[in-house]
C-alpha cells in the first residue's frame, strides 16, 4: 500500500510540478537524463521571439542591439599555430526541441586549446559556453541537437555513445562542474563517489583509492580531510562541495580539464590556491585547461587566451594581454566595463550616519553547535560586535568557514545566540521565540545567494513576491496585487514576468525577484548574503547597480556578505573582516581595503584576482613574497 501511494504522488508531482512542464518526450539514455532537467530548465529562459528573449538569456547592460556586430569574429593571434592542439571545435552547432520552439543555443563555433595552454571562455549567461563544452563529452539532453566537430586530438567525440565516451570522461578529459550541489550524488560520501572514479579508471585497491582521495582533498585544501573523506555532501559547505568536484576532476590526471565556473563558491584566498592547483597540474602534466567563468580577475591570472561568445557565436579571440589591453568587439568592451575593480568603490559616509539613528545592534554575539557523539561544541561566532545606521552599507568579509553567514541568520532570528545580543530597531531579537519574532519579522528582510534555491519552484513570481505581504496578512489581495506590481517594477522586471516560474527566469532576474520579495514589507535592516556570487560581470553590474540605487532611496540599513572584495567596495560604507569567528578588522571601506592593518586582511586583499593581466603578474609576486614573509 505504501509503495502504491508513493508511485501515485510522483506521478502526481511528474503531472503537477511546473518546473516538468517542458519535458520533452523521448527515450534518452541513463547518462542523458542525467543532465537533461539542468540543460531543459536553461534553455526554457530563451525566448525565440519578443523583446524579452535577450534578457532571459542572462542579458544586462551590456547588451548588443545591432546583430551585425557579432556576424563576425575579432580574432587577434600574433602566432599562428603549428601544433596539433589537445582539444578543438569546428563549426560546432547545437539546438534543443523545446515547447516554445528551436532554440539554437550555439552556432558554428571553432576555438581550439593546445597542450599547457589555459584558453578563458568567457561571456554572459546565455551564450552558450557550458552548452558548448558539454556537448563534446555527450553531456546534452536528448532535446539536444548537435553538429561539426570537436576532436581530442586526432579522434572525433561527437556521435560516440555513452559506451564509448565512458572511459575519456574523467581519464582523458574531466568536467569540473558549476554547481557541486548537483553534481555530487547526496546518497554517498564524497570519498566513495571520488573512489569510483579512481577505480573506473585504474586497477587498485579500495584502501589505495581510500588513500588517494584523501590526499586529493588535502591538495584541494579541504580541512581535516581524514575524517571529512566519510561525509556526506550535505555536511559540507558550498565552497567545501566545489573542492570535493575539483578533486574528482583530477584524480586521475586528465589531459584535458573543462573547468565551468570552479571557483564561484570559493572564497579568494581558497580561490588563489586552487588556481595555483590548476596551473601546477598544466605546468608538471601539460594539461589543457579551458575555462569557463564570469571572474574577469581570474583570467587575467591564469588565462593564455581568452575567446568571448555572445548569443551563441564567438565574437573575438585574442591573447589575454591583448584582449585586456585593447579589447576590439564592443561586446567585449562593454563586458570589460562591467567588471569591478577594488579601489574604485565608494569612499564617502552616508549623511544618515550622523544622524545617529541605530537600526542593528550586535554585541558580544555568541554562536555555537553542539558537537557529535560526545565532541566539544563547535564555536562558530566568538564574541562579535557592531552596529549598523540607516542608511548605511556594512560589509562583512572573511573566508568561508570565517562564520559570516552565521552572522547574518543570527542578526534576524535565523539562528538562535548561545550568547550575547542582537537588537533591531530597538527590540532585542535575541531571545524571542518564533511566535514573538513573527511580528517583527517586517522590519528586515532576507536576500540569499541562491535564488532559485529561495524561491518556491510552485508559485509564480506574484505569488513569490506577495508571500511575505500575506503571512503579515497587513493587505487586502487587491493592496498585495498592486504592491508585487510596484515592487516587480522597482527592481525593473517587465510586468509579462509576473506570471512566470523562478525556472523561467535567468539568474539575474530570479536574484531581482528575491530582492523585490526581500523589499516587500520595507525593511529597516536588509541581510544580503552573498547575492551576486553565482551571476555574470554584466548581470552582477546591473544588480549591483540596481541595489545601490535602492538603498539610497529606502535608505535600509543593509549587512552586505560577500567574499568578493570588489563587490564589497563598490557598496559598502564599511567592511569588516571576520577570522575563525571574530572580527579582526573593521572601519571605513576605503581605510581597510586600501590601507587594512591586520596581516590576515592583508591576505584577503592580495589574493584578490584584478582584471588586469600586468598588474596580476605583479601581484602574484607580491603575495608569494607576502606568504614567504608570513611563514
């Protein structure tokens, strides 16, 4: 009887769930399906018709409106290759069958990566880079069509089964995948699932395979890594998670690594030592690297080349010097504007501060886990303090782990303080119960990092947006109408969108509906949580934009998290940096980021990629004469 419910509620969810509405038909392979609800859900944002189809892809303000400009490619190659190159695509082409019609997601591009050679594919969501990578190793749906060529040295990957993919997958070529979540299988722990790909691949035993992965998560600098090798992948962090794919991916020394955004989830020093991992896998194996990433900062670090593609097509090709120096297309111009720079941020005191007007509070803050089976707790918040005025940005930094995010639930009734205050306008919020903080519940609000995460995949946009206007119940349905309205408006979504699903939308417009969902009941204290760290140069811009321009007409009081320092001196007033659970530097923006006194920030500031391959050579020497100077 059991079994007989449960097969008739999914098949109910398979009927119902909107997010399965645009299935295709079709028998499609086990390795197909494997990836198919990702790639259907990605191409359902592109609209073949209507003035929203740019947008949907990922689009921003960098957006090209003349189609001339991108009918042919800027190739800028001072030598011309003789080499046979590891990897290379030929007038690759790819469209996906879906309700809405064809959808040609990548038209006729060709770039090739050559032994040791880093070549940086870069461009806007939407354009076709991962679909682009993926379809060489059969990582496409079944909806997926795909013709031209792409070759691992002398051999044709496109038209090979799963059969006979199976053993260059990981061998020879390996995938670090964006989202870790996903990749990683929740059943099983992170060392059985890096064992299976050993073993896949080389005759050994489990105890050597057990052996291997734990000095692979030691390179990956996951801590702890003999007793982290048995977690499961839920009781590891993001960044955590991403170390863990990343040594799958190179477990068994592939020749060729396609890394799509590996270093999203990371914060910048474990960005830097996992570049550093990267490069010396190319510099002692002769490893291809192409890589995928919106991080203009890590190209400039490690990238030989970079090729730009918009809407599908490669628009130019050059050196990374190059490229950086004298960009030629437009796009790649504008995509280059977009990028943020630290020491460009904002540099003067909102003129509310002076008006003394204290929305949060923080003191002697407190926060910790109990450990397992007997294991001391786990200290994860010792003994912060800080306040924050209307008006007023604080930025909060550190490395993952550094208990920022802890911070942040703490400080609106998220997380419960072993010790210590939090006090929102006046009320402490600290020791309320859930019954009691509902009714406060209105003077802040909550932006996540991951919006589709935070959105229910059931309900549309107005309903999403709506939902904390009807739990406060403070509106009748036509005032809450009117409102989501207003609000779908002020973080400029088309008002066509506020019947759609969070699956339909793009990242950058999903993290606008949380930021419209977050505005509803006009907080005075706004937590942001990493809310740009999964978008692209040119959508982050337009949120940032978007943000910054918000705040200074709500005039919220607003915790901004992030491990992008850029990011962070681009808004905040102040920043403070966060270590092992305390603050050890906080002040003005401009002061700690351009003059920071504590060795641990000066740390955080040098591993910090700029998008400037000169000057990121300069401060790659500097920050190993810095680490020298430390150790």
């Amino acid at each position: 009887m059991v079994l007989g419910v449960t097969l008739v509620g999914e098949s109910l969810n398979d009927v119902l769930n909107p997010l399965l509405r645009t299935r295709a038909g079709g028998g499609a392979s086990a390795d197909e399906k494997e990836v198919a609800g990702e790639f259907e859900a990605a191409v359902s944002t592109d609209s073949v018709a209507g003035p929203d189809a740019a947008d949907a892809a990922g689009g921003a303000a960098t957006k090209i409106k003349d189609p001339a400009e991108i009918t042919e490619p800027v190739v800028v190659d001072a030598e011309k290759r003789q080499r046979v190159a590891t990897l290379s695509l030929q007038d690759l082409t790819v469209r996906f069958d879906t309700d809405a019609g064809i959808v040609h997601a990548v038209n006729g591009v060709s770039f090739a990566v050559e032994e040791g050679e880093v070549v940086a594919v870069v461009g806007e969501s939407g354009s076709g880079k991962s679909v682009s990578s993926r379809a060489m190793l059969g990582l496409l749906p079944s909806t997926a069509h795909t013709t031209g060529s792409a070759r691992l040295r002398d051999r044709e990957l496109l038209g090979l089964s799963p059969r006979a993919l199976r053993p260059i997958r990981g061998d020879q070529v390996s995938m670090i995948f964006q989202e870790p979540s996903t990749a990683l299988n929740p059943v099983y722990t992170v060392g059985w699932q890096i064992c299976e790909g050993i073993r896949a691949h080389r005759k050994i035993s489990r105890k050597e395979a057990r052996q291997r992965a734990i000095e692979l998560l030691e390179l990956v600098g996951l801590p702890d890594p003999e007793r982290r090798v048995d977690y499961y992948p839920h009781q590891l962090s993001g960044g955590q998670k991403q170390r863990v794919v990343i040594a799958m991916a190179i477990s068994c020394e592939p020749d060729v690594i396609i890394a799509d955004e590996p270093t999203t989830a990371l914060d910048v020093t474990v960005q830097a030592a996992i570049l550093e991992l990267l490069l010396s896998l190319r510099d002692r194996l002769g490893t291809a690297i192409v890589l995928i990433t919106h991080n203009m900062g890590v190209v400039a670090d490690v990238a030989d080349r970079v090729v730009v593609m918009y809407q599908g097509r490669v628009v130019e090709e050059a050196p990374v010097d190059a490229l950086f120096a004298a960009p030629q297309h437009p796009y790649t111009q504008r995509l280059l504007d977009a990028v943020p720079h630290l020491g460009r941020g904002v540099a003067a005191t909102p003129a509310a501060q002076t008006q003394e007007q204290i929305v949060l509070t923080v003191d002697d803050l407190v926060v910790e886990f109990p450990g397992r089976l007997g294991q001391p707790s786990f200290r994860a918040v010792d003994g912060v303090s800080f306040e924050i005025r209307r008006g007023e940005v604080l930025g909060l930094v550190g490395e993952s782990g550094s208990g920022k995010s802890t911070v942040g639930r703490t400080t609106v009734g998220l997380q419960k303080p072993t010790s210590g205050s939090v006090t929102v306008s006046g009320t402490e919020i600290s020791q309320l119960t859930d019954a009691q903080l509902r009714t406060h519940r209105g003077h802040f609000g909550f932006v996540f990092q991951d919006p589709a995460a935070s959105l229910n995949p059931h309900l549309t946009i107005t309903d999403c947006v709506a939902e904390p206007l009807h739990v406060q119940g403070r509106l009748s349905a036509g005032e809450q109408r009117a409102k989501v309205r207003q609000l779908l408006d002020r973080v400029q979504l088309p008002g066509n969108y506020a019947d759609r699903y969070p699956h339909e939308l793009s990242g950058g417009q999903r993290q606008r509906v949380s930021l419209a969902r977050a505005l509803a009941l006009d907080p005075e204290l706004l937590i942001a949580d990493e809310p740009t760290s999964a978008l692209d140069v040119s959508v982050q811009a337009r949120v940032l934009e978007l943000f910054d321009e918000l705040q200074s007409e709500l005039q919220f009081a607003c915790l901004f998290i992030s491990h992008d320092l850029a990011v962070v001196d681009s808004l905040a007033h102040r920043v403070a940096v966060m270590q092992y659970g305390e603050i050890v530097e906080i002040g003005p923006a401009h002061q700690v980021l351009n003059d920071p006194q504590q060795d641990y920030t000066k740390r955080l500031i040098a591993a910090v990629p700029v998008p400037d391959p000169v000057e990121q050579r300069h401060r790659r020497e500097a920050r190993g004469k810095l680490l020298t100077d430390v150790s």
